[in-house]
C-alpha cells in the first residue's frame, strides 16, 4: 500500500483573496482571520503583499507576532503555522518582505517572477535569459535571509514546458524549498494541468528535493478540480483561499479542496490535517470580514448546501441520511443551534452562539467581546423578536469596520 503523505495547506485568503474587486480589510480583521486560519489547522498563511502599502506590511508583521506563535488548536499538528510575505523578484520586496514575517517562529518568503512569452515579452520586457538571472538572484536573496524559499513562475500554466524545466532546476540549485506552479489566469484543463504537473516532477533537476506547489485560478471554473489533478500528480502543497475569494473569478477554495480529500480518501495519495469542523464557522467569518457573500448554492460552505427541498428528497433523508448527504453537515460545522437569544441572554450563550458563527477562541480580544456584548444588549432591548445570527454577524461586522 502506498504511504499517504501530508497535503501542505498554504491559505493566500488575506493576499490573493484581499486581491478580489472591492475588499480591503484593515488589521484587526486581517488580525481575526488569520488567528482562525491558525485554529483550523492551515499549514501556511500568506498574510500579504509587504511592499505594496505600509498597511500591508503592518498587517504582517502583526500577524508574524501575535498569530506566528499560537497553538491553539494546532496541538495534533504539533508547530505553529508558516507565516509567509510575498515578494516580486526585486531586491527591496524580498528584503521588506523579510523584515516583515521575520518575528514568526516559522516564517516563508514567496517570491515570483512571471516565465510565459506573453507576459516577458509585454509585461516585464525581458529576455528568457534575463528572467533567469532575475529568478536565480531573487531566490539566493531571499536563501540569504531565511531558510524555507517559495518560488513561482507566475503564468507558469501557460509558460513553453522547455524553458519553465530551465528555469525551475536553476531556482532549486539556487535554494528555493517549494516551488509554485500557479494557473495564474485558470486556463488549464484538469489533465492538461496534472500532465504538466508530473512533467515537471520528472524533469526538472533534483526536483525530489523540494515540495511542489499548485496554485489555480477559477476563470473557467475548474481551480478546484485542477488543483485536485495536481495533487494526485504529485503536489503536495495546495494554495487556496477560503471560500474561494481571489482576483477575478477567484483561487482554489480551501474547503472544497480538504472535503474531497476527505471524502474521496482512496482517490488520493494525500492525507489532511484541517479541522473540519471550523469550516463553515471561518467562511462565515471571512464572508463577514470581506463583505464578499457566499453563493447560497456553493458546495460545502453555501447556506443551501445541505438544505433539502424536494418531497422526494426530504423523505429519502428523514429515512436514511446518506440517501442525498456524501458529508455529514456537523463534520463542516453546520450546526442547528437550539439558543435562542434575547435580552436574558448572558455572556455564556452569546460566546457560544459567536463561536458557533465563527468568532471562536482568540479571535475576539475580551476589550471586543465586551463591546459585542453590550451592543447584543442593546439590540435585544429594543428588539421584539429574538436576535438571529444576521444579527450577531451584523454586530461583529460593524465592529471590525469601526475598529
Ligand atoms: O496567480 C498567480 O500567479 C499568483 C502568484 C503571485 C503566485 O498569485
Ligand atoms: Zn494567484
């Protein structure tokens, strides 16, 4: 029997997934998230884009200093999580990018340089050559100042297969520890995508000492089945966002991509160590924080994803729940609460039900809690029906948003 190996959970929700139209979240919403993220068991945060703002680089080194050292709920995975800062293959980037995640325990630089025609002939105006040399020198840059190097060949899907083999073997003989095959316009098919995966494995120079990475973007719809192609050729490390956010159509979705590997186990060669049950509960709270809603009908996470409506249906599942549910609804974090909350609510129940919705542990600081609280008081007070989770998500969201 082959030996299951450990599928490496590399969440971009607070980098790529800040890249969707119209999100921007400030420190303590990045600050929340990636506390959860932590929680759930995700490997590695890419907690952002250090150069692009002083924001930005603020909201890592936090997330460097008060999530890098957690372990909270990490226990069974026995580290903390991988705080990571990307950087373009430019001197200044990797060095701010450095400065950054630095006070991590653990911490990663990720840095990128595009390899595809199209984007050195338009977008950086080089030579193949001259991304080489860019390439090489970005990663023994960083190799200098940390140990665990991520590099990828943005468009890489769509890069000449000769010149990425030349690239990706000079970039491990320069250091780099993981290497990052992203789609980065989500134009492979999940075969086209597996095949090349495998290619590269067995092509490029001492490719078995690193981790390989697939990084898929969903234009066409298939970020998920293309991340899963790469998986079963041999990646073992899946860059994805919660709830799927990310530029244009958005990333790989952290939750689709753990509940089929958790489902379909023996289709496989990987195993995970995401708590499952934190889900729902952390798209919930990345839904709130980002303002971006979840599609009723999106697997896994989306309101009507174990809702059942027909006759036929409801039947088949009063009588034998397998009948339509593959997942059982409480091993994402779907819970039916039996709380009803209202102005004789205390502190228990509310804490509770905010766990239950996604603001669990550490991810409200007591100062926070309290003021929660009072304005639940308040809301209950003049409120004549019971105060619903919209409610509780509303409170939290203006919360943050004032913070
Ligand atoms: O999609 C992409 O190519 C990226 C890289 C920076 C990894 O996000
Ligand atoms: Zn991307």
């Amino acid at each position: 029997m082959i030996q299951k190996r450990k599928l490496i959970i590399f969440d971009t929700s607070l980098r790529d997934g800040e890249q969707s139209p119209g999100v921007t979240l400030n420190i303590d919403e990045k600050l929340a998230i990636a506390k959860q993220l932590s929680r759930l068991g995700v490997d590695v945060i890419e907690a952002g884009f250090p150069i692009a703002s002083p924001g930005d680089f603020l909201a890592v080194q936090k997330i460097a200093q008060e999530v890098g050292p957690l372990m909270e709920g990490r226990e069974e995975i026995g580290k903390p999580v991988i705080v990571c800062g990307l950087a373009r293959a430019v001197k200044k980037d990797i060095e701010t990018a450095f400065q950054a995640i630095k006070d991590a325990p653990c911490h990663r630089i990720h840095t990128f340089l595009a390899t595809s025609d199209i984007h050195l002939t338009y977008k950086l105006k080089i030579t193949r050559e001259q991304c080489i040399e860019r390439a090489v020198s970005a990663v023994k840059l960083a190799k200098s100042l940390c140990e665990d190097v991520e590099f990828s060949p943005e468009d890489g899907a769509r890069s000449d297969p000769e010149f990425l083999v030349e690239v990706l073997s000079q970039v491990i003989a320069a250091g780099a520890t993981t290497i990052n095959i992203p789609d980065t316009v989500g134009y492979k098919t999940p075969s086209e995508f597996g095949d090349l995966i495998a290619d590269l494995i067995k092509q490029v120079k001492d490719s078995d000492k690193v981790v390989w990475s697939v990084h898929c973007h969903n234009d066409l719809g298939l970020a998920t089945a293309n991340a899963l192609a790469g998986i079963k050729n041999g990646a073992l490390q899946a860059e994805v966002t919660m709830n799927g956010i990310g530029e244009r159509a958005g990333n790989t979705s952290l939750e689709e991509v753990v509940m089929n590997i958790h489902t379909r186990t023996l289709e496989y060669p990987v195993f995970h160590t995401i708590n499952t049950k934190l889900l729902v509960p952390t798209s919930r709270m990345v839904s709130d924080l980002t303002g971006m809603v979840v599609q009723p009908n999106k697997a896994i996470v989306g309101k009507n994803a174990f809702l059942h409506e027909s006759g036929i249906h409801q039947d088949g599942v009063l009588k034998n729940k397998e009948t339509y549910e593959i997942i059982r609804p409480e091993d994402v974090g779907v819970y039916t609460s039996n709380l009803l909350l209202g102005k004789h609510s205390g502190r228990h129940a509310i804490k509770t039900r905010l766990e239950e919705i996604g603001y669990s542990g550490n991810s409200l600081t007591e100062d926070q809690m309290n003021d929660v609280f009072s304005r639940f008081k308040h809301l209950a007070d003049s409120k004549k029906t019971a105060v619903t989770d919209d409610d509780l998500h509303a409170i939290i969201s203006d919360l943050f948003s004032r913070a």
